[in-house]
C-alpha cells in the first residue's frame, strides 16, 4: 500500500512544495534498483512521468522537480511552484507487482 | 517515443462485457511490455495490468484479478483489455501505457484515454 500527504496542497506561487510517500514494504528489487515513480496529470490530460527510480528526472521535466528517498519513505519536491504545475501529483511503485499508486495529492494555487 | 490510440470504451450495463483495445505506432511493438490504468471520476489513478513482450507473462491488480484480461497482438500493435461482469466501479478512463522499467527505465507512453460507463 502506498500512503502520500498530503492529499491537498495549496500552494502559493514561487513557493516550495513536498509531497510525502509511503510504501508498506520495502521497495528495492531483487536486481538492486527502487522502482518508485511520480507521476503528474494536469487536469484534462493523460499522466506524465517526472520522476523515475526514486530520483531521476525524466526528460524534459524542469528541474525545480526532484525526488528523494529510500526504503519506504519517498518525498516529491517543486522548488518554485509555476501556474502550470496544477495537478494531481501520484507515486508508484513498479517493484512488486501488482503495481500500486498512491491516492494521489491535488496542488492547487492558493 | 511511441504513439498510442485507446478504443472501444462506451456505455455499457451492470454484468456485461466490453473489449478495449490500444494500438501502438511503431516497428518495435514486440519488444516492450503493456500496461492498463485507469481513472475513475473523483478518484485517483489505478494500475490495472501489465502484459510482457511477448504475452507470456501477465500480472493483474487484486480489484480486476478474475474479471479482467489482458492480452496482445502483436502482429497488429495492438493490446486488449477484456472487461468481464462489469460493476459501476469500472466506470473510469482507461489507459494503455508504456512504462516499463529494467535497469533504467527508458519509456513513458501514454494514450489519451477510453471513456468505459457501467450503467444500467
């Protein structure tokens, strides 16, 4: 089970925002690598990758967004919140199957 | 980067059946495994299922395990999601995606999207 908080987060703009995720289990895989993700999807649209294993930014995501963690505890960051990251923000896990999201945290601008 | 096009969502009653499919562009279609999400109105996103390459393996959530299968053509770039004895819970966007992760994790493809309402 993967537990992220907050669910909602105003936030105001050019400010920080960290979203927090929590995976029941531990989520290194055998091979070595932690397969947990976040993805983003803006209203209207399908979902984004940003972040890949745990710390890696997908191409052409900006880099005010980073990824941290290890084990079961995972923390999305935007360094300067921008209009254009309103969204739901979601981690995954894609280390034991069935894969598994987590309930999603809505950003808003205050 | 690949293209995918959901379709075959609709309305459809408590009980019954639908097949939604997604055809992907491309020459490399047996090369990668295939993954449905979900969006249900209101809620958050949902993994579904994965398919591999070669349609060998299969993995599906608890909530659709039973209900549910995946499967794939891949002389026609095309994979499936059979949705069986269908609830009002299933009524959400469906997505095909390419996702999968190996030592790195080199895809992020989706389509935009299957609109499936279960309702009588």
């Amino acid at each position: 089970v993967m537990t992220q908080s907050p669910l909602s987060l105003p936030v105001t703009l050019g400010q920080p925002a960290s979203i927090s995720c929590r995976s029941s289990e531990e989520l290194v895989h055998s091979n070595g690598n932690t397969y947990l993700h976040w993805f983003q999807q803006r209203p209207g649209q399908s979902p984004r990758r940003l972040i890949y294993k745990v710390s890696n930014r997908d191409s052409g995501v900006p880099d005010r967004f980073s990824g941290s963690g290890s084990g079961t505890d995972f923390t999305l960051k935007i360094n300067r919140v921008e209009a254009e990251d309103v969204g739901v923000y979601y981690c995954m896990q894609g280390t034991h199957f069935p894969w598994t999201f987590g309930q999603g945290t809505k950003v808003e601008i205050k | 980067q690949v293209q995918l096009v959901e379709s075959g969502g609709g309305v459809v009653q408590p009980g019954r059946s639908l097949r939604v499919s997604c055809v992907a562009s491309g020459s490399t279609f047996s090369t990668y495994g295939m993954h449905w999400v979900r969006l249900p109105p209101g809620k958050g996103l949902e993994w579904l299922a994965v398919i591999s390459n070669d349609g060998s393996e299969k993995y599906y959530a608890d909530s659709v395990r039973g209900r549910f299968t995946i499967s794939r053509d891949n002389s026609k770039n095309t994979v499936y999601l059979q949705l069986n004895s269908l609830r009002t819970e299933d009524t959400a966007m469906y997505y095909c995606a390419r996702i999968d992760c190996g030592p790195d994790c080199p895809f992020d493809d989706w389509g935009q999207g299957t609109l499936v309402i279960v309702s009588s």
